[in-house]
C-alpha cells in the first residue's frame, strides 16, 4: 500500500514539474504584427508651399492578414493616407503623411496608427520640422566704375 502511494505522490511531482516547464517555453504570437522602418521623420527645413509628403514605410511581420483603421492626424494641417486593403504576411506598405507647408513656423505633428495587430495595436508616427519663407531674389548689380556719389568742387 505504501508502495502505491508513494507512486501516485511521484507521478502527480513529476507532472507537476513537466507542466510547470512547459508553461515557462514562450509561447509564439500568432496573428498580424506591424513593423516600421522608423516611425519619426524631421523634415528639418521646408520652404513654403513645397511638398510636405513622407512614407513612412511598413511590414506585416505576423502570419495573418494586417488590417489598418483610419489613422487619427494631431490636427488638420496633416493627412494621413492608407492601404485599405489587407496586408497580407510578409508584406511591405506605406502610409503617406503630407503636411501643408503654407503654415510657416515649426512644427511637430503626429499621426496614430491603429490595426488588429497583436502587440502594437497602434503607433505614433511624428514628423517634425520648420517652414521658412523662400528666400528674396536679388537683382544682379552691374559695376560701371563711375561713381554715382557727387564729388565736391
């Protein structure tokens, strides 16, 4: 009888400790994860009304199907514009994010970046920089070598 029961008493140790190591082993994700290039991006200086367009470059590093919602910009000075469609594993995209340059002055926008990803369900992507004004053409000068100051008599 002591026999048996100190059997049943290993058995239930030793299924204990195989189930406790098997719960340590991390586990792989499975689902669409999203991966970008970079997620900031510094214009640093633009001139006014010049194109203020950047992609910033994505992958769906996950093995289902990556589905974007409708990124949310900081303000309405900046436009998101997405892949609609399922990006399917493996998958490189871009999301393009223009800002009006007719607003001078520095800035620094963002724009959330929500999917059915498992991990990241959303990211910040920033951009960030300054519009100065265009710089004044000058007119050539030409130099005749006359003096254009009176000389006094």
């Amino acid at each position: 009888m002591k026999k048996i029961i100190l059997s049943l008493i290993l058995m239930i140790a030793s299924s204990m400790l195989l189930t406790a190591q098997q719960g340590s082993t991390p586990a792989t994700t499975n689902g669409p994860e999203i991966t970008f290039d970079k997620t900031t991006h510094d214009y640093e200086t633009l001139l006014v009304n010049s194109d203020g367009a950047y992609e910033f470059e994505f992958t769906n590093t996950g093995n289902e199907p990556l589905i974007l919602t409708q990124p949310r910009s900081s303000c309405g000075c900046t436009v998101p514009a997405w892949p609609r469609k399922p990006v399917l594993p493996g998958e490189k995209e871009k999301i393009k994010v223009t800002y009006n340059t007719a607003i001078k002055g520095r800035f620094q926008k963002t724009v959330t970046i929500m999917s059915n990803a498992n991990v990241n369900k959303s990211v910040v992507l920033t951009i960030k920089g300054e519009v100065v004004d265009k710089p004044a053409e000058a007119l050539p000068e030409k130099t005749t070598g006359i003096s254009t100051t009176p000389t006094p008599k």
